[in-house]
C-alpha cells in the first residue's frame, strides 16, 4: 500500500495547518479572528484529511 500524490499532497496540507496554527494562532487569540477565517480552516482541514485517505488506484484489496 503505496501513497499517490494525492495522498502526499493531503499530507502536505495537515502538516502545513500546523504550522500555520502555531504561526497565527499563537499570536492573536480566538476572539480576535473572523469567522471566514475560522471557516477556511476548517475546510482546510476537511480537504487535507480526505486528500491524505483517499484510496489508491494501485491499492487491489477487495
């Protein structure tokens, strides 16, 4: 079970989510961020996770 470059870039994008966590995050508080913000974060991370499972072609389990 091998990762396609899908998966890789899945990968990529949660790793990228935590340093852009502890980038931002971790110099304004919760409150002082906007909603959209919140909201591309987390479609961020919805995108990144299904990216990082997403099966591969080369994958025969049945």
């Amino acid at each position: 079970m091998g990762m396609s470059f899908i998966n890789w870039v899945g990968f990529v994008m949660l790793v990228l989510a935590l340093l852009f966590n502890e980038a931002f995050l971790g110099i304004t508080a919760w409150y002082e961020l906007h909603i959209g913000a919140i909201l591309a974060g987390v479609v961020w991370l919805v995108v990144g996770a299904a990216l990082s499972m997403w099966p591969s072609p080369r994958d025969q389990r049945a």
